[in-house]
C-alpha cells in the first residue's frame, strides 16, 4: 500500500535530526502527496460526490450468478499458446469486453433483488444463491459460527451503518491514535472498529517493535516452522499495539529481479511463497491478529502500477499467480487486499471475475476483500465488482485534505437507486464483521496505543512490545536465510581462534551515520541495509550492524580487526586489507536496493531497480579489496538477484554470500555464519543468471508514458513467458544460470540415497465430480515418496531437500516443477528418512476447457535433489488417470 513519507526519526526516538535530513523528509513528503494528487485526479471518474452521484443511473451491474452459472474462463480470454506481445494484449481487451457483456445479462435479475424497494428487514432472505451474490457458505466450523454472527450483527445494523464497515475513516482521519487504515465502531453491536496496519516486517510508524527479516529472506530459509515462527511474534507485537488487520504476507511474484518490492515477496516459485505465505497467516492470526494476503493479483512490478493491465492467459494464472492465495485462504487468512494494476484491462479491485468468481466463488475466501490504498476508483462499480472495503476511504489516497469519498453516501444512494444490490452491501459487510469474529476479535482485544502520523501526540503510549524470543526469532530467521553462494578452499567458516587480522570493507558493514531510521520509509541507504523501502517497512529499535558484532568477537577471541567504511576512499584499502600486512581475509559489503514507487532515492531509482549491478562503488570495493588479498570474501545485502559475473571471475574472491535483507537482527546472524556458530542452509528462493537478457521477464519501464488514464492503451503488460517463470525457463530453454534456484552451500555435505515412491490412492479423478468452492478431496494425499539424507560431514547442520515433479510430455508443463521441501536438521553423521505426500492438486494441472483440475496420464518423474540444478535421486512412476 502507499503511505505518506513522514519524519518520524526526531519524533519517536528523541535524536536529533540534521536540517539537511529534515529537508530531504519533507521534499519526499512534498513529492508523495503529490503524486497521489496528481495521478488520481486525472482520473475522469475521481471526482466530487456531485459527479459519482451523477453516474449512478447509469450504472449497469458486473455480477454473475453464485452456481454453475458462472462465466467461464478468466475474463472471457482463451490464450493460444503461440500468442505474441500484441495478441495477448489485443485479446485481453477484448475479452474484457465480452466479459462485460456477459456481466450485464445478469443484471436485470440482480437490480430486482437488491433494489430498495426490498427494504433493509427484509434483505437477509436474499442470501440464498439469488443472481448477483456469492453465498458465503464458511469453508470449516469457525468461519460457519463467525459468518453467522456477522450476519446476526449487519442484520442489526441500517443501510447507512453497514455501508460505515465498508468505508475507511480517511487517511489521517478521525480520532486519535490513528492507524493507516481505520473502520469506525458501531456501538449497537458491541463492534470496537478495526485499526489496519502495515507491514510484513512488522508493525509500521510504531515505536519499540521488531522489524523481523524481509519477505525474501524468510523465504529463502525454505523452512516451514520458521515461517511459522516468525508470524507468532509478528502477531503478539500487532495485537500488544493494538492492531486488529496486519496488512502481511506478500504474495506476489518476483517475475523480474528488477522489480521494486521483491524484497516483500517469496521469489519466483508459487509453492515457496505460498508455504511461506500459509506459515505466516497461521502464526499472525494464532495471536488473534487478522492477516491480509496481498496483492491480488499480478500486481509485480512499481512502474505505472496504477495504469498498466496485467495480461495472462488463464492457465498461467491459476497455476502460478492464484496458487499462494490458495494456500493463504486454504490457511484461512482473513482478509485479502486488491492490487492497484488492471488484470486483462479490467481493474482489480472492481473486476467481479477476479474478486467474485475466482477468489470468492472458486477459492472459497470467506471474509473481506481490502483495495490497496487508494485503489478504488469508482462507487457502483467497485461493490458490484466484489471489493468489501475500501482504504483509506477518500476517493484518493493519501492526503487528509481529501473530503470525498466513492462510498459513504455515494454508495448508499446507488442502493436506494437500485444500481448496487442491497444484498451485496450486506455482504460486504458480514464479511468485514466474519474476521472480526473468527479472531475472537469481539472479546477484549488491545486498543491501538501508537499514532501512525504524529508521534507526539499523548495518544502514543510508547509502549515496548519487543520480548527476548521475537529478538531470537529474528536472529533466527535471518541466519537460516542467509545463503552460502561459493566457498572456494573452505575459506569459511573463519575460524577466530586462528585469525590474526580480519579486514571488513565497505560502508554497509556499519552503522547508519544518522540512525537506521534516518530515512522515512527507509528512503535511502546508510550502512547496513535490513529492508527495502516503502509502506512495508518498520522503525528499527536498533540495529545490528555486522561490524558491531565482529568488534565484540575480535574484542573476546581476541584478533586483529581492521575497516574501512568510505565508499571512495580508495587509497585507505590497502592499508587495511593487503595480505603482506598479516590480513588472513577481507570481506566486502556491496548493495543493491529497490522499493515502493512512491519515493525516489538520490540516485534516480523509483521503486524498480534500474539494473541488477551492485550499487555505489560496490564493484570497485570488491576489485580493490581483491587486487591485495587473495581471499576477498563478498557480502551481498540485496532484495533479488545480481550481476555476479566479474565477482565470479576474480581468482582472489574465494566466498560469496547472499545476506538478503536481514531486518534489525540481519547484522549478528550474518556473522554467526561467516564463523561457524549457525551453519548455513539458506537456498536461494529465485535464480541469478549469468546475464540480465537470460531471464524469463524484466520490468516494462514504458518509457515516454505517465501513470494516468492517458497511458491506458500502451500500458500493456503481458506475461508472455506463460508457465515458465524463473527456473522452470532456464530448464524449458536449456540456458545455464550463475546459481540456480533452490542453490546453497554448507559446511558439512549431505548424501542422498533410497528413493522410492507408492501410490496411497490410484483411482482416477477426472471423472469425479467437481464443486467449487474447491473439493477438499483434490488436497488430499496420493502418492508417497520417500527417500534418506545423511550428514556425511563433521558438522551438525540442516539439509533442504527439493522434491520437483516432471508431467507428462503431452501435459504441456516446464521440465519439472518445485512440488516439496523442508528444513531438515541432520546431526553430523547421522541420517533421516523422510516421507512426504503429493496431493491429487500437485498432480494436476489447469484445464481452460473444463474449467477444473485434472490430472494428466502418462509417466511422471520425481527429481529429489539439493537444487533446481543439483538432481540427486529419480522416482519414476506411471499414471492411468
């Protein structure tokens, strides 16, 4: 979401912020709010009530029936295999077209329904598969009992108060402390209002919270548990601030390494972010914390990402970009947030095959659907398309000066005019009050005690939520996600006991000259680097910087420690570094950053990245480094992928690691790798090629256009690759990454061996007859596959075996495809058995004719190795479907 750009640093923390500093924080603000002003009133439908009122008579509505009826496809669009850039965007418009068609001849029967005339007593009858609503039948015991007291409680409530859940308070609105999102109480029903907060990494604009490990270094942990972990403690820091929505996890796709807010995200795999994603929403909402999946859908890139429209051919959709929303409703999240981008021409947040058919109807998602901020455009349109919430409730977003909102009046008006069912306000409605009630949020639940926007108000209580194991948490994670590239000659672990002089080199190895929160947002780079910016950061407590924790080992071993942290300062490394000194190894501290569109950093990078090369004089630091020492060991803090090629190439760089974007505790668990303590097991959650033309898809910069209206016809992105995403394009077209997906090192070595598979249930099912929301018995276990790691080297460590499935020829599938994995700890020389189990849905693929799962005849692989790349075991085994 977006998010003004504010000076919190003085204010929260009592430091003393330099007038430079300050200047910079208001020419960003300055710059913000322009931005939102700027793009959103150039849309002919932002306006004044006046005008929304104006088009309610003519307003016609998107909706289809909740049954069989429904319209088939995604938008209408059958992709033909063979389709270019202009056919895929030529048939996205038109389907568009024929999917408002479609919509209308529903219309008659649902403007009957919904009209005033029914009255608001008598609406609650209308729940029952009646054209132009999709019955929220609860998909287990708790959504059932929280959907029936959300509708007990709207049945309660006046057109008016119904249509106040539905409408955000307005950015820096209502009464103190505010939150970035806010939904108003409604006393009669005992409703305390909601207060949504970002981010993924923890609790934004608050002070003494935890800013946990990015989205991208959890998920490179490849681990389940500490997905899990780490989304227990983000929920007992939100709840203990009085949070009722956290606007996390992230579920899209880094499609392009470029892209700006892949740091928030999974990688490039639907089942590594989907795991994660799961992981996350059951630890968030254990603590009785609603999570918000976000954003739906195909929202991967920051350039133009309120004009252009994603164009993906049904296919493609469901089996990669839906698949993390199935698992985070299948995990029961709460809410999920719509995206700012079109999907084939039509706006996410007002397209009812989107938000209706697909993510209600099909994914079976029980409670509310939130517009990003500022992602709703119309009034009528938006809640016939199935959007429940809008944030933060102004017809723009974000500036408090901004009086008028789509809803609110606007929305009642077109009930009472019969453009929007009264049937489908209910709904929305019960649908905000069902997560309230599934997360028990109706029983005492902490108020918020922080203001997001003045942070000295009295309303702040500053209270510290940060308990020892949410600091271990962090440690945690953070260490598992850092991932061992290369390690020639076992230059590491570092052995300290041994060490005479260490050398570290660069200035994202220290400390931030003006404070980690020197910038809002995290708009820009001082030392060490632990997240992106944007609206998904969080305000450091502290933070840990690699070169503080080496000073207290080197202060307990002891060793020599030597540094230089000027960029520039050339001449300085030798003097440090050179091995003739006595220097066992340097280390180097290289960066890339990349963040949400809304802020610029000095460099000219708007949100996506302009190139995949190490920024600043990373580059030269390392050559330097390495033209006087022979084991020059590089340390990558980036939110993606790299240019390593002339890092690969230099005989002196002996180790490299990925350290991702750590969070607050990413200093201390980069050197609990770097000497041994945590052996590492990160795996790289996407993959680096050796040069940027050799991925599958790169960010579309539209050169020449704006983020307006205007760009409408020339925003086109389309998603041309189809299935062949990351690793499953570098296998599909034979081409040699630089370090392939699910690629690690670690200090011991690891042996595979006994692979063997059986099928738990043989009988086919296509046939079987299918239902929506989705049949519980397409999750359910088919095949089992087991196979043995052993340890095989001295050191107690964690394996992450990958188990990747390859379909028949004839299914039309990439090579193979990541269907399992853990973190499995293995102590040294022992071995584990491990058993998994393949679902019917990991068996299947998408048919467009059928519109269901089915499940392809003919011989299936099973690929059990240490990456995409490192194959250590095949299962063959054959199907009759």
């Amino acid at each position: 979401m977006k998010a003004s750009f504010l000076i919190l640093a003085l204010a929260l923390f009592g430091a003393s912020v330099p007038t430079s500093a300050k200047h910079d924080f208001e020419r960003r603000a300055a710059h913000h709010s322009k931005h939102h002003v700027e793009a959103r009133s150039q849309h002919a439908w932002l306006g004044s009530a006046e005008i929304s009122q104006g088009s309610l008579q003519e307003a016609k509505l998107d909706t289809f029936r909740g049954d069989e009826s429904v319209l088939k496809g995604w938008n209408g669009a059958k992709m033909k295999e063979e389709s270019a850039n202009a056919e895929i965007n030529a048939e996205a418009k038109a389907s568009s077209k024929k999917n408002n068609a479609a919509h209308a001849s529903a219309t008659a029967d649902a403007q009957t329904e919904g009209s005033a005339s029914a009255g608001i007593a008598g609406d609650q009858q209308d729940h029952k598969g009646k054209a132009g609503l999709i019955q929220n039948v609860g998909r287990n015991r708790r959504w059932k009992t929280a959907i029936a007291k959300a509708k007990d409680a709207v049945g309660k409530l006046t057109l008016e108060e119904r249509v106040a859940l539905m409408t955000g308070v307005g950015w820096e609105r209502g009464p103190l402390p505010r939150c970035v999102g806010n939904i108003a109480p409604q006393k009669k029903i005992g409703f305390e209002g909601l207060c949504l907060q970002d981010s993924p990494v923890g609790v934004r604009f608050a002070d003494l919270v935890t800013p946990f490990p990015t989205g991208i270094t959890t998920a490179a942990t490849f681990s389940k548990e500490l997905a899990y972990k780490r989304g227990v403690a983000q929920g007992q820091q939100a709840r203990a601030k009085g949070v009722s929505i956290l606007l996390g996890p992230g579920l899209n796709f880094g499609r392009a390494p470029a892209a700006g807010r892949n740091w928030e995200y999974g990688g490039e795999d639907p089942y590594v972010i989907g795991v994660a994603g799961a992981q996350n929403i059951k630890g968030i909402q254990s603590q009785h914390v609603q999570a918000c999946a976000k954003h739906f859908v195909l929202n991967d890139q920051e350039t133009l990402r309120n004009t252009y429209s994603s164009n993906v051919d049904e296919r493609s959709l469901y089996e990669l970009y839906l698949h993390p929303f199935k698992d985070a409703v299948e995990a029961d999240t709460a809410t999920v947030m719509a995206s700012y981008n079109r999907i084939n021409e039509t706006w996410a947040t007002e397209n009812p095959e989107l938000l209706g058919n697909i993510l209600k109807y099909r994914l079976g998602h029980n409670g509310a659907t939130i517009s990003d901020w500022g992602a709703q455009h119309n009034n009528v349109e938006s809640a016939n398309g199935y959007l429940d919430m809008a944030q933060p409730g102004q017809t723009a977003c974000c500036d408090k000066s901004i009086g008028t909102y789509f809803w609110n009046e606007n929305l009642v008006a077109a009930v009472n005019n019969g453009s929007v069912p009264a049937v489908r306000v209910a709904d929305a409605a019960e649908r905000v009050l069902a997560g309230y009630y599934l997360l028990d949020q109706d029983q005492p639940h902490p108020k918020p005690n922080f203001d997001s926007f003045d942070p000295l108000d009295p309303s702040n209580q500053h209270v510290n939520v940060i308990k020892p194991e949410h600091v271990q948490v962090a440690r945690e994670v953070a260490a598992a996600g850092t991932v061992l590239l290369q390690n020639k000659k076992k230059t590491l672990p570092l052995d300290v006991k041994k060490l005479r002089k260490l050398a570290v080199i660069g200035p994202q190895a220290g400390p931030a000259i003006n404070g980690a929160n020197a910038f809002g947002d995290r708009g820009g780079v001082d030392g060490y680097l632990g997240m992106g910016w944007g609206s998904g950061t969080a305000e450091y407590p502290f933070l840990v910087d690699p070169l503080n924790e080496l000073n207290q080992l080197a202060r307990k071993t002891p060793f020599g420690l030597y540094w230089s942290l000027n960029a520039t300062d050339y001449d300085r490394i030798p003097k440090v570094a050179d091995e003739r000194l006595g220097v066992d190894a340097a280390l180097v501290f290289v960066y890339a950053d990349s963040g949400e569109g809304y802020i610029s950093l000095e460099n000219g990078v708007t949100g996506d990245r302009s190139n995949l090369t190490f920024w600043n004089t990373g580059p030269e630091l390392i050559k330097r480094t390495a033209a006087v020492n022979s084991n020059t060991i590089v340390i990558v803090q980036s939110p993606d992928a790299n240019d390593y090629e002339d890092v690969i190439s230099n005989p002196n760089v002996t180790a490299i690691i990925w350290s991702g974007m750590g969070g607050e505790e990413g200093g201390s668990a980069l050197v609990d790798v770097l000497t041994g303590k945590t052996n590492p097991s990160g795996r790289l959650p996407f993959t680096i090629a050796k040069k940027r033309s050799d991925y599958s898809a790169d960010v579309n910069y539209f050169p020449g256009l704006s983020d307006t209206p205007a760009s409408f016809d020339q925003a086109q992105l389309p998603y041309t690759e189809k299935l062949e995403v990351g690793y499953r394009h570098f296998d599909a077209k034979n081409i040699e990454p630089r370090f392939a997906f699910g690629h690690g090192l670690s200090y011991t070595s690891f042996k595979y061996s006994g692979g063997r598979g059986k099928w738990l249930d043989q009988k086919e099912w296509n046939s079987r007859a299918w239902s929506w929301p989705t049949p519980k018995w397409i999750n359910e276990p088919v095949y089992e596959v087991s196979f043995t790691v052993q340890n095989s080297g001295g050191r107690d460590g964690h394996e992450v075996p990958q188990v990747y499935l390859s379909f028949p020829a004839a299914a039309g599938e990439p090579p193979k495809v990541l269907r399992l994995f853990d973190r499995v700890p293995i102590p040294a020389g022992q071995s584990k058995h491990i058993t998994w189990q393949l679902t019917r849905y990991d068996l299947s693929i998408w048919s467009t004719e059928k519109q269901r799962w089915i499940h392809p005849a003919g011989d299936y692989k099973l690929q059990i190795g240490a990456s995409s790349r490192d194959i250590r075991l095949n299962v063959d085994f054959k199907s009759a479907a």
